[in-house]
C-alpha cells in the first residue's frame, strides 16, 4: 500500500481487518493519531503493544525516507522468526509425543502384564525378579495412571497456551536442543541490531532497544554491559572482552564492522549465517531425535518384555530338567 502511495494512516487502518483482536485495536489507535496530525513517532510511542524495537526501526526508516523499505524488513523480520520456529516446533515436538506414548506404554505395562507375571512366578515356584516386584509394587491402579497422562498433557498445553512454558523452552533438556536455540537467538539479535544500525539508530541505544527484545540471560546482560561501555567512548572490540555470550564469529563481525563503516551489512551477514545454521541444526535434530527416541524406547521395552516372557520360561524350564 506504501508503494502505490497510499497515505500511512489508510494503510494501517486497511491492513488492522487481517490482524487479531488485540492488534486490529492498536491498529485503530494509530491510524487515529496519525489522522489527528501526531507524528509517527508520536503515534507508536504511546502504544504498548508494539515492541519498543519495533518502533524504534519504524521511526528511523521513516525519518529516513525509507517507508516502503523499513516496512518490508519488518515483515521479514517477522517471517524469519516465525519460519524458524515453526522448523523447530515440527522438527523438536515429535520426540516429546514419542516420551508421552512411551510414559503410557510403561504404566499399562506395569499395571496390565507385570502383575500377572509376577503371579505366574509364583505359581511355577519361581524366584520373582527384584526389578519385578519393585516396579509391581508401585501404587498407580489404573485410573490413576490415565488421570496421570491426562493431567500432564493438559499442563502442558495450559502452560503453552499462557506463554509460561513455549515449545521450546520445554524441550531444552533434550541433546542438542539448546544449541538451537542459542542460534536461533543470536540470529534474531543480528538481525534486529543490523535493522537499528542500518537505519540511523546510534550503536548505544541500538544495542539496549536490541536487549529490551530478547529473553532474560547472559546474552541480554551482556549486551547491555557493551551498550554503556560504547557510549563511555569504549572501542567495541574492547567492550566485547570477556563477554562470553557474544559467539566468536558474531564478535568477530562487529568488530570488522563497526571497523570497515559496515556493521549494518556485517551484522545482516551475521543473522544469515546464524539462522542457516539454526535451521540445518534443526532439519538434523528431526531426523535423529524421533530415531533415537524410537530406538531406545523400544529397545527397552522389548527388552523388559523379553525378561518378563522368557525368564519365568527358561526357569521352569531349568527346574523341568533337575526333576
């Protein structure tokens, strides 16, 4: 709409129809301070739905005469982030449904076959297995055991759904997993910080808007330790000492960056690389985990079946043979 001259606030109001409930009403809010004659920093400084990144990028590409192109980075910006996670969420959830199942496999193992082999030990005068009596002795009747995996999925979709738990974060205990996401954060801060620097933004105040959007951690202390030491007249080189959160490679950019007068193109390099490596991870993650997962679940199920089977069997079988 930008690009075909339609005024700002009509384009806002024409696109808020496709947004949710809450956006189509911040939508509304600024179309109608930009009708009233308030500036586009004014308009987006006084609604807090809009990320303070976000608005930062949209003032200084308009300050700039770069409507149509600060637009267009920011839904790049976001199809970036959704793309990534969407490659995590189907690559990564998978292997929690498989734990779920197999948690369920194991309760109507206990509950259902253990017991009655147990009683079969004893009917053919056997010794009954340690591990047999410990795991048969275990309070879950089955009612229980359902009410169990049904409270658990249901938490967990509670938690999703609340944003206190994100698919992500749940799956961090997994090998490999951390990785990911570390990549997928760290492309996102490249990018956010390439967009800032590139349009104006001075490196300080690029640096706090960039922390303000990223999760709590090392890496959003860090940047904001960086942020007060550049703006003290610190080289960035010098500030990035001893800042382990910053990758070697991403330290390395900055710096040749901010040397060469091209940290916005080194920074945009930097988020590419990071999130080609996000996503490599990941497709890798989706084919070994599920695999792994399968492998060793099933491996230890068939192996509790054929100790639970066989081992009463060639018991009797051993006291056939002394008779």
């Amino acid at each position: 709409m930008v690009a075909a001259g339609v005024p700002l606030d009509l384009g806002v109001r024409s696109a808020a129809g496709g947004f949710s409930p809450s956006l189509e009403s911040a939508a509304h809010k600024i179309a109608d301070r930009l009708e009233q004659g308030a500036s586009i920093s004014e308009a987006f400084r006084d609604e807090a739905s809009v990320p303070p990144v976000f608005r930062a990028i949209l003032v200084a590409g308009f300050r700039c005469g770069e409507t149509e192109s600060v637009l267009r980075d920011i839904t790049n910006l976001t199809q970036m982030q959704i793309a990534l996670r969407q490659a995590l969420k189907i690559g990564l959830v998978y292997p929690l449904i498989v734990v779920f199942l197999a948690m369920a496999l194991f309760l109507i193992v206990i509950n259902g076959m253990l017991p009655k082999l147990a009683e079969f030990h004893i009917q053919i005068d056997a010794v009954v297995p340690r591990w047999m009596s410990l795991l048969t002795n275990i309070p879950v009747p089955p009612s229980a055991s359902i009410f169990l995996l049904l409270a658990f999925f249901a938490s967990m979709i509670w938690l999703i759904r609340t944003g206190r738990l994100t698919p992500l974060g749940g799956l961090l205990w997994m090998p490999g997993v951390s990785g990911v996401v570390r990549d997928f954060s760290v492309a996102h801060f490249s990018h956010l910080l390439s967009l800032l620097v590139s349009y104006g933004v001075p490196l300080p105040e690029a640096l706090r808007l960039t922390a303000e959007s990223i999760p709590d951690g090392p890496l959003k202390e860090q940047t904001y330790a960086v942020a007060t030491n550049v703006e003290r007249g610190e080289e960035i080189s010098d500030s990035l000492d001893g800042q382990a959160a910053f990758p070697p490679f991403l330290k390395w950019l900055l710096v040749a960056g901010q040397r060469d007068s091209e940290l916005g193109a080194a920074l945009k390099h930097a988020s590419e690389f990071y999130q080609g490596r996000a996503q490599g991870r990941a497709i890798w993650l989706s084919k070994v985990v599920p695999a792994t997962c399968v492998v060793v679940i099933g491996g230890s199920v068939t192996l509790l079946y054929t100790l639970s089977v066989f081992g009463p069997m060639v018991e009797l079988w051993s006291k056939m043979a002394q008779n």
